[in-house]
C-alpha cells in the first residue's frame, strides 16, 4: 500500500504547453500548416532551373524549407508518441501517431528526391562551398547526403518502402511496444492481484531473494503466453530490414548502422574487440557479487539484487533535489536546466498500466522544450536514470538554436551527454556518501556498467547472428530462446548460473524492434566509454572543461563521431581509447571487491574508510 501511495504521488508530465490536444484547434492547424510545408519543400527541390543556374541559393533555399518541414514534423510526432507511450491501449493515440506517420512520408519523399538532385551538381560542390561560408557551415550534412545517395533506391521505389513501412516493419514495432506495455500476469491467487511485465522486471532489484525469483518466473511465464506473436514482430522487422538494406546496395545491414551511427568499421571493430576482452574483467564484480550475497553464482534474476545491508530509498523529492545539486557543482548551467526541466513538468516518473517500460527523451524543436519518461522506482539507479535522460535533454537544449540539418547526431553520440549526466551523479554520489551506502552507489553503477558492457555484447552477438539467419526463412520463437541464451552463455561466461538465463531477452527489449535503427546496441557501449573517458578529462582540467564540454555536445550534428570525439583528442579507431574507459571501470571493481569482502565478512564500516 505504501508503495501504491509513493507510485501515486510521482509526477506526470505535462503536454499541454505543446498542444492542448490533439483535438484542438491549435494541433489541427499545425497538421495543416505541415501539409503546405511539406509541398512547398517538394516544389522547392524541383526547381531544376534554379538548381543549374543557382545551385548555392537552390541548396539554401533547399535547407530553409527542409529545416522548416522537419522541425514541424518533429514537434507533431514528439507530442504523438508521447501520448501513445504513456497509453498504449488508446485507440485515438495510436490512430493518431499512424496518420502523422502517413503525413510524414511526402517529407521522407523529398528527402530522397533531395539527394537525387543534389548529386547532380555534386562535381560543383567543392566551389559552391567555397564561396558560400554560410554552406560551408553544413558541409558535412551535404556530403552525407551524397554518401546516402549512393544507398538510395529509385525515388518511387522509396516512396513505396516508405508507405509500406507504415503497415509493415513499424506496425510490428507497435505490436512489441503495445504487448510489452500492457502484457500481464498473475501475482496473488487469493487476491486476485496482477503485475505487467515492466512492473515484474522492477522487481530484480528487491532484496528478497524469492521475489525477485518469482518476478522472474512469472515474467517468463508471460512472455511464453505470447512469444508466437512477438516472434512474428521479430521476424517481420528483420526480414524487412533485409530486404530493404539489400536493395540498397548495402553490404549488410550492419554497415548500414555503422553509417547512421557515423562511425568506421574500424572503430566498430576496435569497441567490439576491447568489450569481448574485458568480459573476464566483469565476471571478476558478478563472482564478488555473488559472494557478497552469499550465493555460490547469480542467476539472471540477481544481476540487480542489492548488495549491503543499509538500503537507502530515494523518494522523488530527495532525487531532484540531488540531482540539481550535482549537475550545479559541475556547471551553473547545467543545473540551471535540470532545475527548469523538473519545474517545468517535463518529467513523467509515475509507472502505470498502458505505459511502456523502460525509459527515454524525447525533444521538441519548436517549443525548444524536451519531455522526459522514466518508470521510477525510488531506489539509486532510478536517480541515475533520471539523470541519464535529463542528460539527453540537455544536448538537446544545447543545440535547440541549431538549424534542423546540424541537430542530427548518431545514435553513438546520442548518448554521450547522457553518460556523462550518470558519472557527474554517481561520483558526486560517492563522494558524499556514508561507508555503509557506498557499495550500493558502486554497486549500481557496475550494474549499469554490465549491461552497456557485457549485456549489450550479447544483444550484439544476438541480432547479428539472427540478421545471418534471417535471409533462410523465419526463425521460430524456440530458435530465437536458444540463439538467445546462447548469446548470455558467451558473454556472462560462468558467472551466471547457466540454467537461469533470459531466453526471452529478444521480446523484452524494444530496441530490436526498430526497423530503422537496427543495431541499436552498441552505440550505449560507444556512449558508455567515451562519457567515462570526458569524466576523466573533466576531473584532469577542472572548471575549464564544462565550455569545452557545451563545444563538443555543440558540434555532435554537423560531425563524424571520429571528428567530434577527435576534438576531445581522442583516436576512437584504436583499442587505446577504449581501454581507457574499461579502465575507469575496474577501478570502481576494484573497490567494489574490498567493499564487497567487508559486507560478508560484517566490517564494512572498516572496509570503508
């Protein structure tokens, strides 16, 4: 009951400052104004006139009205998804986010029509950014506008793939996201009580051994209940995908992804490699984990049991005054707008039925606001996650001037900002802590740490043998369980007890239901390791480094991920740099061992000290 009361008192966020409905005069005008927009962009590209006698001022007119159209669009399906998101069994959310979905496709069609003509005038390009600086400032965005024409089918092959999507890989997206907000099952036989899934999975972090152990069953259980339609959903994304990437030129859909995340193949390789040899390093904090709960080895279900005796909770209150606190010793400003944001009504904690699991951020660029969502639990790692999204929001509060072309960074930079959020929380988290409760800020951090590090190596491992496999037919939910556990076996080695594994890891996590972002994995290790390595740079230089820090998040857009992080002086192709984040890890493991020793052996206070 007392949980139901602090569940009940966690905010909501609030849309209305960015439409009072979506029924209301002000929303319907603006699906208007994004229907002219949209021609006027369409007409624009077409001038081919223009385009030969004027290529600079076509490209700039061009941007003007993309900038415009994209920037709308935005600002209208942000304020959709966000009411899908937190009620998935409302049929006006979800019919809404389809028709703006449809609205969308004349701008992805000048998209495609846009890169078309533009490398017609491709050989005149170095001259026309030559004489224009203002052009200049978007070269990056223009030749990778070529680089993506090159992977671009005919225009009415895309304008096709665009519309079938609707009713294909995204509707199978929807599917995932609308069983795995709502999916239940029973919790009490006599009362008759049910859990979703997302509140079954808050659960691993009880301190009771049988119920996080019950949660468990009972999560697997469910999804059992539905692994044929999820399958179907897995199968249908990826086989789209597939066929799409195939279509267009790609080698795999794998080189596709490290081109949306602005990487080289070389520095994939480079990340992969040092994650793969740091998974004895991680076995190292589960073994002494496991020791500490004096367990002979984890099973899935005590990856996040809390380690210590003395728990602290972390009612909401206490969270934002702490996490004002610590974004303000790094920066007044970044304070400053996490102050606004939780003032604001920006953040929507509370977790209910209907409301997918999970956390994100999600901005608008004409309101020049961002919206926060998050399934608050009242334990650190939720503080932590709070300050992971809100430091989503401020890369996007950052660039909120920017022109839509230069706000467009890769999914691995995406979350750099927020990375860096969680180590500004967690050290100043440390710093201030009792001995007693330092292991369960250490502890919360290596959970973190193991799932950007070794789990996501397994969700790798797994969707890239799964795209191998997918061209022979489609795989039946048994195949993907095996391929699954698979995964965990090589990555969490002997750490793990391997009979309690996740074999329905494939159908919790969303991520693989994005036909658009396939691969959405490794950019978190990417983010992970690069915000340890800012972190460290920080606490090197000191106050000088938050302007340095605001120029990189600036530059993210307009940039490859090689270039920006470049700037930091880092050489992100080498083994070098990625060790150095690992580094930054085992030394945290390294203290979480002697910590760890003292829980059992009762002297944590001495431990400590």
């Amino acid at each position: 009951m007392e949980r139901d009361n602090e569940q009940a008192a966690l905010p909501l966020w609030d849309l209305d400052s960015i439409f009072p409905g979506a029924d209301s005069s002000t929303y319907r005008e603006a699906k208007a104004s994004l229907r002219e927009l949209t021609s006027g962009l369409l007409a624009t590209v077409g001038d081919e006139g223009k385009r030969e006698k004027e290529p600079s001022a076509w490209i700039r007119d061009c941007l003007e009205a993309y900038g415009a159209t994209a920037d709308l669009f935005e600002e209208l399906f942000a304020y959709a998804y966000a009411r899908f998101s937190t009620q998935t069994r409302d049929e006006s959310s979800q019919r809404e986010l389809n028709l703006l979905e449809e609205a969308g496709l004349p701008l992805k069609n000048a998209t495609v029509l846009f890169r078309n003509a533009l490398s017609r005038v491709a050989d005149r390009l170095p001259e026309i950014l030559a004489s224009s600086p203002s052009l200049a400032s978007h070269a990056f965005f223009l030749r990778e506008q070529l680089e993506l024409q090159r992977h671009q089918m005919a225009p009415a092959e895309e304008n096709l793939a665009a519309d079938l999507s609707r009713a294909g890989a995204d509707a199978w997206t929807r599917l995932q996201e609308a069983v795995s907000s709502n999916l239940s099952a029973q919790w009490d036989e006599r009362s008759g009580e049910r859990k979703t899934v997302v509140q079954l999975r808050t659960l691993a972090f009880d301190p009771d051994r049988a119920v996080r152990e019950k949660a468990f069953r009972k999560e697997i259980e469910a999804w059992r209940t539905m692994e044929i339609p999820i399958a179907f959903a897995l199968n249908g994304v990826k086989g789209f995908s597939t066929t799409l990437n195939g279509r267009r030129g790609y080698e795999s859909t794998l080189e596709r992804s490290t081109l949306q995340s602005r990487i080289t193949r070389k520095t994939l390789d480079s990340l992969i490699g040092v994650m793969t040899e740091s998974l004895p390093l991680f076995r190292r904090y589960l073994g002494a984990k496991a020791r500490a709960l004096g367990l002979p080895k984890l099973a899935f279900f005590d990856l996040f049991a809390p380690v210590g005796t003395s728990v602290e909770t972390w009612p909401f209150g206490r969270a934002r005054s702490f996490v004002i606190e610590r974004f303000s010793s790094f920066s007044e400003d970044l304070g400053s707008f996490a102050r606004r944001a939780f003032d604001s009504g920006w953040i929507d904690a509370r977790a209910r039925e209907g409301k997918v699991g999970g956390a994100y951020c999600i901005s608008f660029p004409l309101s020049k606001q961002s919206r926060v969502l998050a399934n608050y639990a009242g334990d650190f790692g939720s503080v932590a996650t709070i300050a992971h999204e809100l430091g989503h929001a401020y890369h996007h509060e950052i660039l909120k001037d920017a022109q839509a072309v230069d706000r467009q960074y890769p999914m691995t930079l995406a979350e750099t900002a927020s990375i860096f959020s969680e180590s500004v929380v967690y050290s100043g988290a440390l710093s201030v802590a009792a001995p007693e409760h330092q292991i369960t800020i250490l502890e919360d951090f290596l959970q973190n740490a193991t799932q950007v590090i070794v789990d996501i190596l397994s969700r790798f491992l797994f969707e890239k043998r799964l795209f191998e496999r997918r061209p022979g037919g489609e795989l039946a939910p048994g195949e993907l369980c095996a391929m699954m556990v698979e995964a965990q076996r090589e990555t969490y080695g002997d750490a793990l007890d391997e009979r309690e594994l996740h074999p329905y890891m494939w159908a919790v996590k969303g991520h693989y239901y994005s036909q658009d972002l396939a691969y959405y994995n490794f950019p978190y290790a990417f983010g992970q390791l690069f915000g340890l390595g800012l972190y460290s740079l920080y606490r090197r230089e000191g106050p000088s480094f938050p302007a340095r820090y605001r120029e990189l998040l600036a530059a993210s857009g307009s940039a490859s991920a090689v270039e920006v992080t470049r700037k930091a002086g880092f050489d992100i192709e080498t083994p070098a740099f990625w060790r150095a984040g690992i580094a930054m890890i085992e030394e945290r493991i390294g203290l979480f061992e002697r910590l760890a020793e003292s829980v059992r052996t009762g002297s944590a206070g001495r431990a400590a000290e």
